[in-house]
C-alpha cells in the first residue's frame, strides 16, 4: 500500500527508522566524528583480527571464517542496531556453545559441520529478528543473575579444556570434565615438546605484554597514546612474530599444528549450504539455538544499557534484539557462526573515542580487506597460539567470588547456580543451561507457593485492621478476617484451600469469612477457580465467603467471570463496613 | 536407636501414627462402623469390578491385573491416608497416560508391555512417596487450572479413540488425532458388523440402565435403597449378561474378540518382572512417571479436600501424597499398572455410607475374592462390552464449557488452556501437558516481567506520597521518587534497571533517586544484582540512589549482602524523612 498522504508518509518512515536507526543518527555525521571513527576502527581492527581467528577456532570453524564472522555482522549492526559502541562479531561464549550444539549434529571439521554452524547462526539470528520483532525483550528474565554467571564460569573452565589440547598438542576430549579427565589419563604421555613449548611461549609473551608493555613503553618516554595503541596490538603482533618464525622454520615438519591452507577472497553469501539441512538436523539445534539466542540478547543489553547510562543515553531493547538478529542472519549467510556483543571489544570502541555506528562500518572494510589480502599469510600461524590468546582472555569471563556472595545472600539462589555449574561442567552446556533455568523456575514457584497470609482483627477505636499476632486486635467468634499479602495465581491458589480449609476446621463457630483483598494484585483463572471451590465448600460448611478491598483490575476481572453473580457473601468497599455489617 | 525415655517414644508414636494414620483412627472403630463400612464395601465392589477390568483394558493391560490393580492399593491407602472416603484404584487418566508412555518403549500386550507398566507404577510411587516425605506438595502449584482442564478434556477425547476400535471391529491408531483419523481412512470399509452390534448394545443399555433404571424401578414401587443397588449393579450385570451370551454362542469363533484365558488366583509380589529393566527404559519413562505423579497427587487432592469440607475435617496433605505413594509401589509389585484415586467411586464410598477406612479394606477382601474365583469366567466377556463401559463414563472427564469461562476472564490462561488442548490431542499426553506447564510458566514470566512502577509525590499538607498521574501532588526537579509495586526477583530485575534508565535519561537535573520499597515483599539475587548495576549507572551519570520504607524481612536480606555498605546514598525509615533530608 503505497503512502497516500503525508501523516501516513510520516508513519512509515517512523518505523523505517525504528527498525533501522542510521535513518535518525545518519545525518549528524560530520567530518570531526569521521576522524574519530576512523581512529577507533583503526585500533579494534588490530585487536579484533586475533580475536576472529581464535573464536573461529573455538567454534571448530576454519580460522577464515572469523573474519568473515566480522564483515557483515558489524555492517547489520551498524544500521540497525541503537549503541554506538556495542561491538558485534566472534564472542568466547557463542562460540563454545555453537562447538557443543553442532558437533552433536556433525563431525567437527567436515563440510557438513561448516554448513550446520551457519545453519545455527541463521536460526539463531531468526529467532532473535522475530523476538525483537514480537517485543519478547522479557525472555531476558529467565536467565537468573546467579544462573547466568554459574553458567559463564562453568563455560570458562570448559573453553579452556578446549584449547588445552592445541597447548599441549595432544588429543583431548573436552565436552565436560569427565571427559577430559579420561582422555587427559588416557594421553598423558603424548605431549608433544614442540607445540607445548610454543604454547607456554605465547602465552607467557601474551601475559607480559598485557601487563608490562603499556607502563614500560611509557617508563622509556613514549606518549601515553602511541604506548597504548601498540600494547592493544601486542596479540596481532605476537602472532606475525609466531608466523615469521613457522614460515622459516622447519616446525610444521616436525609435528607443530598450524593453521593451513585457506580460501583467498571474501564469502559469496549463498544459501547453497543450507540444502543438505534435515528436519531432524534442525530438531537438535532448536534449543541450542534459543538459549544462545537468550544468552546473546541478555549480554547485549547489559553491555549496551551500561554504556549508554554514562552519557544518559537510551537503548531501544527491541531494536537491539533485532540487530543482533540481523547480525547473526548475516554471519550465517556468510558461511561463519553465531556471533554475539564481545564485552573486551566494546570497551575498547568506547575508549578509542568511536563517536557514530560509522567507527562499525570502517572496522568492517579493515576486516574485508584482511580476508582479501591477509589470507595466505595466515596458513603458517600455530594454533597453539590462537589457543593462547584465548587462555588469556578467559580470565575476564569467570566470576568464582560470586558462589560466595549468593551463599550469604540466599540458599535458593545458590542451589540454583550451583547446580547450573556443576551440570554444564560435568555433563554439557546446553544441559546445565537448561538445568539452570528450570531450577530457577522451580525455586520461584515453591517461594511464590506460600504466600503470607495473615489474620487480621479492629485495632479497637479505629477503623483499622491489623495482624492478630502481632497488635493487640479485636476479632469476632462468627467472622473471620484473612488478609492475603500477594497476588493469586495459579502457583498459590491451592494453598489458599488448604488454609481456609485448616482455618475452618479450628473455628466451630465460624459463620463469615471475609477476605481482604488490598494487597491482590492480580489473580488468574487458577485463583478464580480456587476462589470458587472455596465458596463451596463454605457453603457446604454452612459458611458465608465475602471480600473487602478488592483493587479495581481485580475487580474487573472477577466481573467478567460469574463468580460475583454466585458469591454467597458480599463485597465490600472497606473491611471495618464488613465486620459492621457482619456483626450486627 | 531404641527410644530409651517417654517423650522420646511418644515422638516416635506419632511420626509412626503421620505415616500411617491407622495408628490414630484404629481405635475408633465399633460395631457400628464396621456394618456401615461393609455395606459400603459391597456396593463399591460391585462398581469396581467391571471399572477396574475396563481400565486395565485402556492401560493395554490384561484384563485381570486391573484386579491386582484394586487389592493391595486399597489395603496400603487404607493404611497410609487420612481421608476414609477417597477410593484408590484404577482411573481412566492414569491407565490412558500410563498405555502412551509404557507404549514408547515395548509392544503392546507383550511380556516386556506388563513389565515397564509395573515399573511406571512403581515409579510414580517412589516418586510419590519422596515427594511426601519432603513435603513438596507444591508441585501441585505447577499445573494450572485453565492447563489441567485443557489436559483432561483433551485426554478423554484420545480415550474415546483408543475405545472405538474394541466397538467397531477394526484396528485404529489412537495416539493423536492425525494418527486416528489416518487409519479410520484406511479402514473405514473393515467395519465388523458383530462387534459393532455388540459395542452398540452394550453403550445403548449402558446408557438406558443408568437414566432410566433407577427412577423405573421406584416407580415400580422398589425401595429406595434397593433400586440405587441395582442401578449401581447395572454395569456389573450387563458384562454377566454378556458373558453369558457369548459362553453359549458361537460369537466368538466369529470373530468377536473376548478378554480371553487369564490366570487364576493372585499375583505373587515380584521384582522379577524388573530384572530386564534397562537404562534407556528409565530414562523414557521418567518424564511421563513425574507427570503421573504430580497429575494424581493433583486430582486426589481435591477430591480428599472437597470431602472432608463437607464435614470440617483436614487432610494431611504430605501423607495423601505418601499414601497415593504407596498404592503406585503395592500395585506395581503385584505386576499391574499406575493407580490414583476415582472420582466416581470416591463418591460412592461417601454416598454409601462409610465410615472408616476399613470399608477400603473390606472392598479390598472382597476383589481378592473376585480375583481368586471369577477369573475363569471373564474369558468370555466381549472387548466391547468393556469398551463401552469405558466410553459412558467419559461424560464427566470432557469439560467443555471451561474453554468459554477462561477466554471471557483471561486471553493469557486461555491460551496456555487451548494450547494444551491441542498438542495434548495432535502431538500426545507428555507432550501435551509438558506444553501446558511451560507456557503457564512462561506467560507468568512475561506476566510478572512487568512490574507496576509510579512516580511519586507529596500531597500538600500531609506526610502522603501518591502515584503523580492520578493525584495533585508536588515534586522536586531534583529528587525522583519511584514506587514499586511488587517484590523484585529474576523475571523483573531488568525491568526495574530499564525504567529507571528511561526515568534519569528524561530527567537531566536529577541528582537524587529514591526506591519507595514499602510494597516490596522480597528480594532475589538477581533482582540485587540490578540494584547495584542500578547505582553504579547512577554514579557515572552524578545521580545517588536511596531507599525508603524497606521492610523487615527485605532489610534483613540486604544487610547479608555488602549492598547497604557500599550504597551511593541513604536508607530512611519513611519516604517523607528522605524527600526532607535531601530537598534541604
């Protein structure tokens, strides 16, 4: 239908612009914010080009593809997505997660693996675009804070059993602990020198210029700037040091596993890969695909609102949701895997003084050009060192001290992230992931399935009602007065039976039972049909039920029922009108 | 440990006497009772002998164990329960549910179908029995109404389908709709004609006998009493009437299919039948054994309650749930299949006069017998007959009317209700109610996602605070004073962080935040992750955080944390105290 007028026009654009907000910000770019953008792209290249190539390796992917997993996704989340600084692409967790979920599917390596990892982003970025799309920014709420980080440390430990075996240049299973453990004592005596001594190597190199080299280039004189942006591109540099010396070395020769050759050039987008996909295939990656989905958004919009409440800036969560979306369609379609916001990266775009999303684009044409022109020079480099850079960078992602702060603050919250970390360490990600959800909900439902429930009596010479445990209160043999602190649902409704039931029993002489409803604030179909079985038995014993208080959306949710029509007692305004009325 | 003083073996007597409340009732029994509860055995038995050969039927059990399915669960429920009128037994939804799961891992009617049934019964109990003995009658709270009833109806519209194929002859799938209407397609035309009339009679003189038997025979001048016996006896005796028939026709070599030979006697208490128990067996029964569970402990529970409100006594919820525990354990051991508590019969026991348990225990004596000396003659009993039996009573199960209530009171539990209706009668049971769980779980998230936060003010003249949309109150450009409206947990935390993101980015002179917590009943870990997120995005944008009218047991909380030592701003008793202190 095309725009006929010009508030339809105006409508249009609108939402054109809701679900692409360069539409909004592209015309406040200037020349000044080109520079500053330019500046940051060029910095985050240099540490995101290790960074792509050691995800792609933890995802069991071709290292190429973690460039490629940079191009298009920083493109789509530049236009689409409401943080300037978010940086999207190849993440730690994403990548461990994609292993687990498509090596269940296919044998890590072959075409089909490559192909089922793509199918998992698109399904990822398929769910994330209809999600945000749908405004389902509340999904983030099943991920519980002490789940969430029970899960990120497991997953640590798991990343880093991951790359022992590159390390250490022995075969090592490393799906749980268990695993790991039988295949460490299984292998213990195939070490292989050469690759270990590397490894350690560039993870020592690694660690000293991460801490030394910033503050000793400074100790010697050079500008803080100049200091800083050669320690960020320490990584890069360490890896075309560890390539010079394969490429000039006999090293590959004797046992030392390298990169290998690689496809020159840039991905054409297809969906050629996809059509070896089976209905079962996508079965096994539905739910790996939707808690990666979750697990995405959440981190995304912690990152992005954290940043954005610096400089009072506001984060559109749906649109947010879909640009992740988008990003992983296109990481997908690029033939790479499910990418994410990486946190270290983020950071580094908002100290390098990106001003605009444009800072995203240009760091894409950097990355598209080291795909073109940097390619062959990749086959020499050593994975024991890409597994090093992500050994160090594993650091940041686990929290142990966290165990402790939710022991002191809840036993419940505990289990629930205790037992998320022991499942996904001893059995699998997707499992403890899921355990931890589950328990949670759980928890939540046993704490909401007792709510307070108070009996209430006259605060004599008022008009107020209070607990009769705690106030010296006046109460009436024939009327009984139960204050319900909580909304009614399904969870407690039937505990409300119980009680009224038990109080019942213990009061003989009872002939009104009047609920204050003040502090409901809610009540499903399950409370109704509680509400009504309680009725009934009263009448059965010869009791009248009636209700005080009752909060207006209550109220009209009871009138689109005929429980009002039905009710044996009364509704009153207030509760002390009740017991006046009841006790005359 | 022998207990060695008196109040030690008192407390020893009564947690005997909560396992086995026998120990309580047992003394009360007189003459008196007993006559009365052997009037009410016969008139029981005389229901429970065709309902327990019918659902041994729909359990794809022989029809005999539906026998060994009534003795030793009456005897053990007798013993453990604490409500003297609720009939254990065999129930139409446990034996349908008990045929869908035990169906996934063995052929029906095979050695290995008898065995995994017993173990599913066995299951349920122990899981029963645990779940008792670790008072977790919560899990009840899981399945909502609206959910329960979509089940439930949907449930006995599969059991009509697994019913036809005994009335018509023909072999039908009965798994789901698809599946039935499939082979009714590609069998319509193999109709055979005895059975169907056969099938036919016996629902039409079913259906007469129970409207019209009753009121003919009092118009006839039958006492009362005797015409209720005979109406009640009526199924009992159009299968002795049917048997009858067919021992002295040629019926059966013409194809109508008969029960068939059984063995006599009772059935040894056995593990045997479990020795070929496997792994993957357990594994596939474990879910829908816990669904059994919970669905049982469910139903039994409002049956035992809406009987004892009647006569103001209480049922103790842990030993129903250990109770029902223990006649899933005996009915497995004696090789039948899962049992639960019959709302039909349950209102016989009440209607027919019982008093104690012991009349569950006399019904029991009483089946034995049958076991022991009516087997020879079940042989000749007609499927169909039985099948017929099962399709009147299916009237009560199927409640459609439901469906219009919840849609009028609430889109969100009709949705969950219809959803469960649908995939309960298009995929199967398990996946049915799994569905139904979820999405009540999943719409109570995205219900309580959303938390009600006001911005509040003061009303002039008063130390009030009142939400600034509905009332004429004063504010300060400085101080926003937000109320929330509910207790913060997981599924709302980032809600909270949100809106009050949104709050400081429209407030630009801001300086002062202040939480009216008077209406915040809990708090979770991950809701106090928010909190401190919350202040330190407030730190970086010069805005401090305070806190108001905090109750007890929140403070008690908080203070277990280092939330309140690190707090940018204070805690204040009342909210004017604060808006005072800071506007000074």
């Amino acid at each position: 239908m095309p725009p006929t007028d010009a508030p339809a026009t105006a409508r249009l654009a609108a939402r054109w612009a809701d679900w692409f907000p360069v539409l909004r910000w592209g015309r406040d770019c200037t020349q000044a914010t080109f520079t500053a953008d330019l500046t940051s792209a060029a910095v985050v290249t240099l540490l995101l080009i290790p960074q792509a190539l050691a995800y792609a390796l933890l995802a069991g992917m071709p290292a190429v593809t973690g460039l490629y997993a940079s191009v298009l996704p920083l493109v789509v989340y530049a236009l689409m997505g409401t943080s300037p600084v978010v940086a999207a692409g190849p993440a730690a967790l994403r990548s461990v997660m994609s292993l687990a979920a498509v090596g269940a599917v296919a044998a890590t390596g072959s075409p089909a693996f490559i192909a089922a990892s793509a199918l998992l982003a698109v399904m990822v970025g398929a769910m994330l675009l209809v999600m945000g799309a749908l405004r389902m920014g509340f999904v983030a709420g099943f991920l519980s804070h002490p789940v969430l980080s029970g899960f990120v440390t497991a997953a640590g430990l798991l990343i880093a059993m991951s790359q022992l075996p590159h390390v250490l240049g022995m075969p090592l299973a490393s799906q749980n602990l268990g695993a790991f453990l039988r295949s460490l004592w299984q292998h213990h005596t195939q070490v292989h020198s050469l690759t270990l001594a590397v490894g350690l190597g560039a993870v020592a190199t690694l660690w000293a210029a991460r801490r030394w080299l910033q503050p000793g280039l400074r100790r010697l004189g050079t500008p803080a700037g100049a200091a800083d942006l050669v320690s960020k591109a320490a990584p890069l540099l360490i890896m075309i040091g560890a390539i010079a010396i394969t490429a000039n070395t006999g090293w590959e020769a004797r046992g030392l596993a390298v990169v290998g050759e690689i496809p020159q050039g840039l991905p054409a987008l297809t969906l050629m890969a996809f059509t070896d996909t089976t209905p079962e295939m996508l079965r096994l990656l539905l739910l790996p695909a939707l808690l990666i989905a979750v697990l995405t958004f959440v981190e995304q919009i912690s990152m992005a609102q954290g940043m954005a409440a610096k400089r009072r800036e506001r984060v559109d969560t749906d649109a947010e949701m879909r640009a992740m979306g988008g990003a992983n369609l296109a990481s997908g379609l690029s033939g790479a895997f499910a990418v994410g916001a990486s946190f270290s990266r983020t950071v580094v775009v908002a100290e390098s003084g990106a001003r605009t999303p444009v800072a995203a684009l240009l760091t894409a044409v950097l990355l598209g050009l080291a795909a073109l022109f940097l390619t062959p020079w990749l086959r020499h480099l050593p994975l024991a060192v890409l597994a090093a850079t992500i050994l160090l960078a594993l650091g940041s992602l686990m929290d142990f001290a966290s165990f402790g702060r939710t022991w002191r603050f809840s036993r419940a919250d505990f289990a629930a992230q205790a037992l998320t970390f022991g499942t996904t360490l001893l059995v699998d990600l997707v499992s403890g992931l899921t355990a931890g959800v589950v328990a949670s909900l759980a928890l939540h439902i046993w704490h909401s399935s007792r709510p307070h429930i108070a009996e209430v009596g006259n605060v004599p010479g008022t008009e107020h009602y209070r607990n009769v445990r705690r106030h010296a209160v006046t109460t009436h043999p024939r009327i009984l007065s139960l204050r319900v602190d909580g909304s009614l649902f399904f969870a407690n409704a039937r505990f409300l039976e119980d009680r009224i039931a038990a109080e019942v029993a213990s009061h003989p002489d009872l002939r009104h039972l009047i609920l204050l409803c003040n502090a409901v604030n809610d009540i499903d179909a399950s409370a109704l049909e509680s509400l009504r079985t309680i009725q009934q038995r009263l009448s059965d014993a010869g009791v009248l039920l009636h209700l005080s208080e009752v909060k207006g959306p209550v109220m009209d949710r009871l009138e689109r029922s005929d429980f009002l029509a039905h009710l044996s007692g009364g509704v009153f305004l207030t509760h002390h009108q009740a017991v006046a009325a009841l006790s005359a």
